[in-house]
C-alpha cells in the first residue's frame, strides 16, 4: 500500500507553487473564511539551500541524476538533525510535454480551490520524510497564523498523511479549526511503506532516489503504522494459511523478528544493527504520535466530509512466507492477500475518522493520489465548506 503520490514512467516535466505559504487570492473581505490545503506523502517540491530542485525534476524522473534524499540516521533528544533540504510548494504537476503527456498531481485541485468565492485559499507545505511531531508543530502555528489573519476559524482541506497530521492538530486546537475535508486519509493504521522499505519506491525510471535504504532514513513513512488503539486496526498480516497474525509494527523486536526494513534478507547490504537504534527511537516517536491522533470524547469537534472510494481493490493484509534456506526471517507477500474495498492505497472502512468526529461520506470514482482532481467531489467539497 503506497499512500503517496502516483508518478509513472515518463514523469519530466515539473511546476510548483511558491514555498511555504501560497496566498491566491490575497484581496479578501470581512466576512470571508480562509481555506488552507495540506497535501499527502511525497506530496511537495524539496530545494536546497540554493533553491535548486532536488525533488522532483526530470533528471531524476528519468534517472539521470540521483540527489541524496536519506536524513541523518540519528536521534539528537527527541530531535532528527536537519540536512539541507526543505519544501517548496506543493508538487502541482508531472509529465513530458504539458498537455501531451501530462500527469496532473495537485494542479487541478489547486486551481479550482484558489477561485472558491469567499474562500481565501492558502497551501501548507512540509517535509514529507521528517517526524509527524515536527510537522504537526509547523502545521499549528501556520494556521494559527492564518486564523489570526482572518480574524476567524479556517477550513481545511487535508490529503492522505495531511490527514493525520490535521488530526493531530485538531485534538489540540480545535479552537482553530470550522470543518475540515479528509481525502484519503488513512486514520485507523495501514501498511504503507512497508513494501517500499522492503524493495524501494520507482520514481518514473528512477529505482536509486527512493530506495529502501534512503525510506528507512525518514521518520514520516512509519506513520501509518496503528500504535494498538481502540479505533486503530488490529491484524495486518497472516501466516501461510491465511490465519492472523498479531504484529505490533511500532516494536523494534517485531521488525527484527519478522524481516522487515533494514532486517530484510534482501537489505543485508545496508540494513542490520547498526540501523536498530534509529529505527527504536523513530518507532517511538511515531507512537507517540499515533497516540495524539486519539480524539478526546469531552470536546466539540468541528464538522468534516470525507472524500473516499471504494472502486479499486486495496491491500488490507500481507502475507508471511517461510524463511529460505540460510535465512533466519520469513519473508513476505504484498499480493497473494485478500485485497479489501478502497481508493487503491487506503480501504474505504480505514478512511473514516475516529468518534466522536461526526462526518458525512463522498464515494468518489477515483483513485488515492487524485481524489480532489475529481470534478464531482470538488462541487461536493464547495457545498460542505459553505
């Protein structure tokens, strides 16, 4: 399951909007309520510190260059030490001639947002590797910022892994917050990333810039992983007969255990010990912040809409394979699993936020990465906001 956005072979051509904050429509009156936009995972523009492009470009699309992606493999207290990358914008589009061979990421999405009369429109970026605490912290001044702006509530609109990090907020700062659009946002805990730590994720020809070994290294794909919640799912693997098994993926003894990441037959050239106390003070991190993501039933939660679909058979379970012959840990099948209803990358059921949140269900025909690019839960999404 690979909740993040969709770039096929071919992806070279790139536009993105300005960093950090984008402001479309800066004229706004009185009575008017801010819109802001937090996209999903892989979802933004990543510069250096010379504002060069080193996600996502067509060099790298195409292979022809590969810049290091991976972050500090250490914890500094509760901190992952910088490196000199930073996001810029959300990522809006990807193709090799715009308008011939185009893949349309968030542009679509953004353009019809940014004319919402009376909805003044603001786009969230974050570094998608780095640890949801710190992007939960950036995320709750920024609308706060915005709010204050205002003078009232925003609305937000949040995609996949925004999804989470919005939660996190709201239980927070629900003062902040008049409703909030949930696209694709996998609240009760998945297996996201686990496939991509254990073979890489391709970018279009490019099988070197998201390696398994550059994945491990970034504390946000750990995120999906249930922290043992009441509202949280509770088997996400079987063993060869189908029967379930109990794996709790934020334990470092389960990862060593079943072969998972850096334990894996097949990273044994990078993986192992050495990545073991990374790996324990990342997990315990993301349960920490699984953990905020528990709604506090003595507090008024603000309205939201959930856009989802149920239309494309999506991966609920993995399956465990017998170790091989001179291997100590099974290995495991993405595939051979019963596949549940879903957008592709998260099940419908999984998609439905945690009570006492109150929310009203848009079924849409598309898929994870392009939900709010559907024309149909656009107008859905302008009749919840207003």
């Amino acid at each position: 399951m690979r909740i993040a956005v969709a770039l096929p072979v071919l992806l070279t051509f790139l536009s993105c909007v300005s960093p950090r904050l984008v402001e479309t429509q800066p004229a706004y009156k009185v009575e008017d309520i801010p819109v802001v936009f937090i996209h999903g995972m892989l979802g933004s523009v990543l510069v250096d510190s010379s504002d060069e492009i080193q996600y996502l470009t067509a060099g790298e699309a195409l292979g022809l260059r590969t810049p290091d992606l991976r972050l500090p493999t250490l914890w500094d207290g509760d901190k992952q030490p910088l490196d000199d990358l930073r996001p810029a914008g959300p990522l809006m589009r990807v193709g090799l001639i715009r308008h011939v061979i185009d893949q349309a990421v968030y542009a679509p999405w953004i353009e019809f947002a940014s004319h919402i009369p009376g909805r003044p429109f603001y786009a969230f970026s974050y570094d998608w590797r780095r640890d949801g605490n710190e992007s939960a912290d950036q995320f709750e001044k920024f609308i706060e910022t915005i709010s204050k702006r205002h003078g009232k509530k925003v609305q937000i609109i949040a995609h996949s892994m925004g999804g989470i990090i919005t939660l996190v907020v709201q239980n927070r700062r629900p003062d902040l917050i008049d409703r909030v659009v949930f696209a694709g946002v996998p609240f009760r805990g998945g297996l996201g990333y686990l496939d991509n730590l254990y073979l890489g994720t391709p970018i279009g020809a490019n099988t070197n810039l998201l390696s398994p070994e550059v994945i491990f290294s970034h504390p946000g794909v750990y995120s999906f992983y249930p922290a043992g919640q009441s509202f949280e799912n509770k088997t996400l693997a079987e063993d060869e007969s189908g029967k379930a098994l109990d794996i709790d993926f934020l334990d470092i003894d389960a990862w060593q255990k079943n072969g998972f990441g850096p334990f894996a037959p097949q990273n044994k050239s990078w993986g192992g010990e050495k990545h073991k106390a990374f790996l324990a003070g990342t997990l315990a991190r993301i349960r920490s912040f699984r953990k905020k993501m528990q709604p506090d039933k003595s507090k008024s939660y603000p309205r939201a809409l959930v856009i989802t679909s149920d239309t494309y058979p999506t991966l609920a379970r993995i399956r465990r394979i017998p170790p091989a012959s001179g291997e100590s840990v099974p290995r495991w099948d993405f595939d051979s699993a019963a596949k549940g209803q879903g957008d592709g990358s998260v099940l419908r059921a999984d998609a439905i936020p945690p009570e006492p949140i109150q929310s009203e269900v848009y079924l849409s025909k598309y898929g994870h990465s392009y939900l709010l690019n559907d024309p149909n839960a656009q107008d859905a999404i302008v009749k919840f906001l207003k």
